[in-house]
C-alpha cells in the first residue's frame, strides 16, 4: 500500500504541472466564441453608426459602437445594415475632410454633390461645393465685429483635382481674395502622397496683389512675387475619430527668412460629418515676443456621408 501511494506520487505531480502549466498559457476549457462582426447601421436621417449589435429586440436594436458608447435604435428609423470589412492597418471611419489641411487643399478631389461648411476663428466662415467629381469652388468672407463691409475679407477660388491613384491625387486652382482697398491673386498647384490616412502634400503657389480702386484703377495690373510659395503639409490618422494635421508655408524670395516663417500644426477631431481643427501656428519672430498664435476651426460636411471605410 505504500509502495502504491509512494508511485502515484510522481504521477499527481506531472499531473498538477500539466494542469498549472495549461492554466499559466491561457487554455480555454470550451472552444472560444467568436467576436460579433462589426456592422455599418445608417439612419434615415442621415447619421451612420459602427459597431456591433450586441442586442436585438422586437422593435429596437441595442449598438456597441467603436466609440465605446452604447446606443438603442429603433427600428424603424434603420435604413439599412450592413457588414464591414476592416483592411489591414486601416481604420473603419476616414477623415470627412481629407481634401484639405488646415486651410490649404490637398490633391485629392471633392466629390460632386459634397461640400462643407467651415469657420475659421469663429469670424472667418466660407462653403466649399463639388461641382463635379474634379471641379469645387469655395466662397467665404470675415464677420469681423465693428469693421465695416468695404473693409471685411471676401475671398472666392476654384479648383480643378484628379487622382489617378489611392496614392496619388493633383490638384491646381486660383483664389482671390479683397478687401481694405487691396486685392491679392494666388495661382497654385497641388499634389498629395500617400493613402487618405497618412499621406504629404507639397504645393507651390504664385501670389499677387494691387490696390482696388474706381476706373481706371481697376485695370492696374497685378505685382506677382519675385519668388513662388511653398507649401508643405500632411496628415497621419491615429484612430477613428483623431488625426494629426500639419501645414506650413516657405515664402521664398531674396528677403526670405526663416523666422518669419509659418508652421501649422493641430490635432483634428472629427465624426462622420463634423471635425474640429485645435492647433498652433508657430512663426519665430511671434515666438520671441510670446506665445505662438493659436489656430481653431470647426468644419460640417454635407452630401452624401463618407462614413465608415467597407
């Protein structure tokens, strides 16, 4: 008898090993269950939902969003369901306003039928519209408070875009811009790399001004820069509803100087239609007396949603 009990010993303990050793790497007792697939859920009223339906009832739908947020639909407001696919390395929502930076557009087009609303600093609003799927055109002017309205900003561009590629998008247009008895003229081209989530834009621009006035000023010609405007920019996604946006600009010429240079950099927070641009502009000489400048704009896209990525 104890000869038997001193064998099973060694047995016991392989045994408990076996078992500690199991536990220790995460062995399931049952055969795991599969994660619910996320899903795309649009409203008739336009808003759009991802994430995965966790509970369905007779007459509502209970959404774990990708958000973290619980939300109860009703069904009857559903105007359809479907899967989503998530690529490798890529994220389910795409930035609403992935054909600009901060203020300058990239190389990539404005759908026809798409736009957006946005104001800068909350005294600068202006409209973007896709005209086609390679023209848009922006208006806008400042709502400066006790300056009157020969003195306010109004401004107007056009721009004309094509993207062979995911990877590639080219862009050219002019703004115009009036105001304070001055006028300014900028004549630029634009070319965007990379995929929407993470991508450079470089662009090169050519600006002049001249006064406004009565006839026969109107006709004077404009007094172009002796040298073209860089501009640098890029964006990197870093979640669905976070993007990291840089733009900056080198305006070249004899009297070029680097601390009289801007740079511009904000984070973005967007949804499926609204974003939010909260940033600085760094410029070396500002720097030297203060603080940099601050840099805020909100942004409301319309026409057809881009929402999630499929």
């Amino acid at each position: 008898m104890g000869n038997a009990d001193r064998s099973a010993t060694p047995f016991r303990g392989l045994m408990t090993a076996a078992l500690l050793l199991g536990l220790a790497h995460g062995v399931p007792a049952e055969e795991p269950v599969p994660a619910p697939p996320t899903v795309s859920v649009s409203l008739l009223d336009g808003r759009t939902f991802v994430g995965t339906i966790v509970r369905e009832e007779v007459s509502h739908i209970t959404l774990w969003t990708e958000a973290g947020i619980e939300v109860r639909i009703p069904k009857s407001s559903v105007a359809s369901i479907t899967p989503v696919l998530v690529p490798a390395r890529r994220f389910l929502r795409r930035d609403p306003h992935d054909s600009r930076l901060l203020f300058a557009p990239t190389g990539r087009p404005l759908p026809k039928g798409e736009g957006y609303f946005s104001d800068h600093y909350v005294l600068f609003p202006g409209l973007t519209y896709g005209v086609t799927d390679g023209l848009s055109v922006s208006a806008g002017a400042s709502m400066v408070p006790a300056v009157g309205l020969s003195d306010q900003l109004l401004f107007a561009s056009a721009r004309l875009a094509h993207q062979p590629s995911e990877h590639l998008a080219l862009s050219a247009g002019a703004l115009y811009a009036v105001g304070a008895g001055e006028a300014a003229l900028l004549v630029f081209g634009v070319g965007t790399f990379g995929r929407p989530e993470r991508s450079l834009t470089v662009g090169l621009g050519f600006a002049g001004t001249r006064a406004e006035g009565g006839y026969p000023d109107y006709r004077r010609r404009f007094r172009w820069r002796d040298a073209p405007i860089l501009m640098v920019g890029g964006n990197v996604q870093l979640s669905n509803s976070l993007a990291l946006v840089s733009e900056n600009w080198l305006l070249l010429g004899r009297d070029f100087e680097l601390s009289r240079q801007p740079f511009g950099l904000a984070l973005r927070f967007f949804g499926d239609r609204i974003s939010a641009d909260v940033g600085v502009i760094l410029v070396g000489e500002v720097l030297k007396k203060g603080l940099p400048i601050p840099w805020l704009s909100f942004s409301y896209h319309f026409g057809p949603s881009r929402g999630p990525r499929n």
